[in-house]
C-alpha cells in the first residue's frame, strides 16, 4: 500500500471540496466543526487547512480563529503536480471512485493520506471515519535526534581532522593550500593555481552515518557530501589536465564551467564526465549499483566498455556494466539535499535504510515484516519518533526503539 501527501491544492482539485473563503460560510465551518457537526469531507478540509490531524489541537486553532480572524493562514499550495501523480498512484492501488456529496472516498477502508503541518509531511491513516474526530493515536516512542553538519577531513599526509571541533576560520596551517571553514558548515579551498609546478596532493572528505557536509573545490565547484559517504579530491586542480574526484556514498555536484579541463567522477562502477553541470550521484554499495541523475547540462556516463550521454532530467543507472537510461524525478532524487525524506513507492526496507544513516541507527527486522511501500515527505531534521509513529499509524507496521537500535515487525 502507498501513502501519499495530498497538499491544499490538492483537496480542491482532486476531491472536489468547494472553495472556503473568509466570512460567514467559514465561520459556520468552524463552528459545526466545535459542534461536532462535520461530515468527513469537512473535517478532512479543515485538517489539510490547519495543519494538523489533532483534534485538541485543531479545536484550539479553530476557536483562536474565531476569535482573530487573523490567527492563523492556511498553508500555500505546493508541490501539485507531484500530488496528481501520486494520487493516481492511490487510485491504482485501491481501486477508489471519487463520488459527489458527502460520501467521498474518504470512506473508502484503508485509505491513507498524508497533510502539511508546520514545514512538515506526515502519514496518517483511516481504516474508517471515525465516530469522534480524533484522526491518530500515535503512542509516544523512545527517540533518537537526526543528524547534522559533520565529517572528516583527512589530508595528504594522512592527518584526519574532526571539522566540527574546529572554529569557522582559515585551516590552512593543516596543509600546503589554503583552506578555511564557515560559519555555514562548509570548507572552502583557495583558488587553483596552475603555476606552482608542485605534483596534487590528495584529501579525502568523510561523513559518518548521522553526517553530512559541503565542500567548495579549488575550482569552484560546489560539493554536497550525503551521510556515510566519502569524497577524495585533489586540494588544488592547477597543474592536472582533468579534475578527477572519487565518490563512495552519495553526493550533489555544481560543477564549475572549465572548456578545457574535464571534471569526472569516479565510482566503484560508473564514470561520470562532465564540463560544467548539476547532478547527483548515489553509489552507496548496498544500493545495487550506482545512479546518477541529470538536473542541467550534459554528462556522459561510461562503465566498462558502455558509455550514454545523458539529458537533463534523465537518471543513468550502472548495473553489472551496463547502463540504463530512464526518466528522472530530480525533485526525488535531490531531495536529501534540500533536507528532506521524499519517498514514491518507496519499499519499507528501502525507506529504513536510508534513516539508518541518517539517524546512525542499525535496524532488525522480523520474520512477520510486511512488505510495504510509501509515497510523501518529511524533513530531515525532525526527530526519528515522528517519522516512526507517522508510519506506525498505518497499523501495517510496529517499531520498537532501544538506543540506537529499532526492531522491525508487523
């Protein structure tokens, strides 16, 4: 079964829900909703309106707007025409009709939505309207706080730096070329000089599980390294024909534009060649061969003896020396760098590794662990127990929290 994120525009558009505006039909919403008056179809407007699938919670919102009109704004409408492909992929998969009135296929058994509250998506489930408007009975669970901005930098000489010990400020007493961190979390090499006449020195940027960094090169080109993942790198391009890098892990590149000196990286599996683009690379070794997706320019790709050219807004993926060429949704697939989990029909296994090395967790699953896949979003940044209980309230899917370890089971 999937789960998807309808957004307000969503609700208009796809379930037919007439056009609130400010005045006395929203007020007689609001007060038939603290009446207990609403039909399902309402009741779901008003928590896709608000934010929130709580009831105190939407009972106190509800109230504080009516006495200011003012309190509170709906949220902006984004993301629709993900929204219209994941709905279809709803329709497919329970077969629902949407019907005019009341009786909408909010009744419908097992239908799951996902609403917009504070920045966040979350997934909940209806098994059934129920009798009282209580929407999620969501058991609080031992947690564990996301990653952040860390990594190591290991230089040439095989000195390993822990950034986050050091204070934003030029680091560049560590190594022969100027390097310097920022308030931001980034480190920033010196502008490549091709008149040095001293052979590359190599350094090599890691992140643990639970860690993520940036990197700006000696080039210019711009660098987000994703957690458990590790970038090696000449500190400065200036006496090399090509800029060559190494990848294990996975990484967005904004390549700097240089005609006449190649930028290539390199994977366990695959051969990216650009000259100035946007992409991202995932070669995690236990994701089944490396991918890479093409936001703009151009890239060639090459494994063994294959080589493509890719497009933008294609994604290449190399497995047992071959490369497959396919449509992309690089909103999907970058996701992890605008910091947040995004998931179409997404397996279960899947979706839990990768907040395995986000969280630093190791993961145990049972024998009876259902094979489900999920659609919708949630930032990076929220605690393990939220995105947790939002999928234990499917009741297809029970998690259990011991330190850094979760069990997995039906």
């Amino acid at each position: 079964m999937n789960l998807s994120r309808p957004s307000a525009g969503f609700v208009r558009n796809h379930l037919k829900i007439r056009e609130l505006t400010t005045g006395d039909n929203q007020r007689d919403l609001y007060e038939r909703f603290l009446l207990g008056k609403c039909n399902a179809t309402e009741l779901k407007q008003l928590i896709d309106w608000f934010g929130t699938e709580e009831y105190a919670v939407l009972q106190e919102l509800i109230q504080q707007k009516l006495n200011n009109e003012t309190a509170i704004s709906p949220p902006k409408e984004e993301y629709n025409e993900r929204y219209d492909r994941i709905l279809s992929h709803i329709k497919s998969e329970i077969s629902i009709q949407p019907k005019t009135g009341s009786v909408s296929w909010w009744k419908v058994a097992a239908v799951v939505f996902v609403t917009l509250a504070a920045g966040l998506s979350g997934y909940y489930y209806m098994a059934a309207p129920a009798k009282k408007p209580v929407l999620a009975n969501v058991k609080k669970k031992a947690d564990v706080k996301p990653g952040s901005s860390k990594a190591f930098l290991v230089l040439a000489g095989g000195q390993k730096v822990v950034l986050a010990n050091l204070s934003s400020g030029p680091i560049q007493a560590l190594s022969g070329e100027q390097i310097r961190k920022t308030a931001d979390g980034e480190i920033i090499y010196g502008p490549a000089s091709r008149h040095s006449g001293k052979p590359a020195e190599y350094n090599t940027l890691q992140t643990p599980k639970g860690g993520q960094y940036r990197v700006i090169l000696s080039d210019g080109t711009k660098v987000w390294l994703n957690a458990a993942s590790s970038l090696r790198y000449a500190a400065s391009f200036g006496n090399l024909k090509e800029r060559k890098v190494e990848l294990t892990g996975e990484a967005y590149f904004e390549v700097a534009k240089d005609r006449i000196h190649p930028f290539i990286v390199q994977t366990d599996d695959q051969q990216i060649r650009v000259l100035g683009t946007h992409f991202n690379v995932n070669a995690y070794h236990d994701e089944g061969g490396s991918r890479t997706t093409l936001l703009e320019g151009s890239i060639r790709a090459k494994t063994g003896n294959t080589s493509a050219i890719v497009a933008p807004g294609q994604q290449v993926l190399s497995h047992h020396h071959q490369l497959k060429i396919a449509k992309a949704d690089t909103e999907l697939a970058t996701a992890w760098k605008n910091n947040q989990f995004m998931f179409e029909g997404t397996p279960l296994k899947v979706l839990m590794k990768n907040l395995a090395r986000w969280y630093n967790v190791e993961i145990i699953y049972a024998a009876n662990t259902p094979e489900i896949s999920f659609n919708g979003s949630v930032s990076k940044f929220e605690n393990i127990s939220v995105i947790l209980n939002i999928l234990e309230s499917t009741r297809k899917v029970h998690f259990k929290v011991e330190g850094r370890t979760i069990y997995v089971g039906n």
